[in-house]
C-alpha cells in the first residue's frame, strides 16, 4: 500500500512540474533545468551555438557541420516571446493595456518626447502601434511594412512626390532623410 502512494505522489509531483512548466519559455526552462540535469538555463544554448563558427574545421582541415541556430523568420518582440503578456496587458480586464501608449511602451523604450524636440506624428500621438506590430513581425524593428510602404500607407504618395524637395530622389528612401520618430526641425531631417 506505502509503494502505491509512493508512486502516486511520484506521479503527482510530475504532473504539477509539467505543468508549471507551461507557464512561460522562460518559467519552464527554468524550472525543468531545477529538477532535471541536461536542461539548459534559460538562452545558454542560443548563445553558445550562435557564436560559434559557421565553417570550422578539424585537425586536419576537414570541414565540420555547424549546430548554430538558424536567424528566426521573424523578430518577435520580448516580452510576448518569453510569453510575459502581463508586461502590457491587464490580466484583471482583458483587452486592457497596463498603461496606453505611448506610456507603455515607454516603461522599456526610451521616452522620445524627451530625444528630440520635433516628433513624427504619429509619435507625438503616442500611436506607436501604428508602425510597429507589439508582437512579431517579418519586418525589422518589428515594423508592419518596410520602405516607403510604411510611410507612403499615411502620406500620399503623389502629394510627397510633387514636392520640389523630392524631384530627383530616384532610388531613394524616405528614410535616407528622415528620422521616422524626430528630430531638430518640423521636417525631422536625420
């Protein structure tokens, strides 16, 4: 009887490991590796593997295979990728944000009302969202589009064109002079 409930605390034990360690990447790796050797903590493997060489060879100059982890598809924003959606969102009232823009966002990022005396507008409106996805993104920057798309999606392509300051700027990027947050005059001139 003693060795049936052995087991049963054994198998209860397991259980409630597993799923703890459900709750987050961060939790979990963290709490496997407590109780498991082999686990590594929490980025070690990332970092190891990503800073080896690509194309090393042995002693006698025979190529080995590399084991570093490919570049991921997509940038993944930090607290939604070690699953930390409490970072910004209200766990009491769903759909709520722990503060708005741009404050939120500001808790991690620099203020940049306090960086540059002239914001883009969507900046001085505090709609950081509108150019950046708060979760992941294809893009850089976790931005939603790339280039000109992204600012062309709010300003009218043909209005900025017409402009006699954007004649002959061919090949061009609107961020080739631009600062998309701010900067020293209205034209937030990089």
């Amino acid at each position: 009887m003693k060795n049936r409930a052995g087991i049963g605390h054994a198998c209860i034990w397991g259980l409630a490991i597993l799923l703890l360690s459900q709750c987050s990447p961060r939790t979990g790796k963290n709490l496997l590796n407590f109780f498991f050797d082999g686990v590594p903590e929490t980025d070690t493997v990332r970092t190891e593997l990503a800073g080896s060489e690509q194309s090393s060879g042995d002693s006698l100059g025979q190529p080995q295979e590399s084991y570093a982890l490919e570049e991921p598809e997509h940038m993944v924003h930090y607290p939604y990728e070690e699953g930390e959606c409490a970072s910004c969102h209200n766990e009491l009232s769903l759909g709520t944000m722990v503060e708005p823009q741009p404050g939120l966002c500001y808790l991690c990022h620099d203020n940049l009302s306090e960086v540059y005396p002239y914001l883009h507008g969507p900046v001085a409106g505090g709609y950081c969202t509108s150019c950046h996805d708060p979760h992941s993104s294809t893009s850089p920057k976790l931005l939603r589009m790339t280039g000109d798309q992204l600012c062309f999606y709010c300003h009218a392509e043909e209005d900025v064109l017409k402009n006699e300051m954007h004649q002959d700027l061919e090949g061009m990027l609107c961020m080739d002079c631009h600062n998309p947050h701010g900067g020293e005059d209205k034209y937030i001139f990089q």
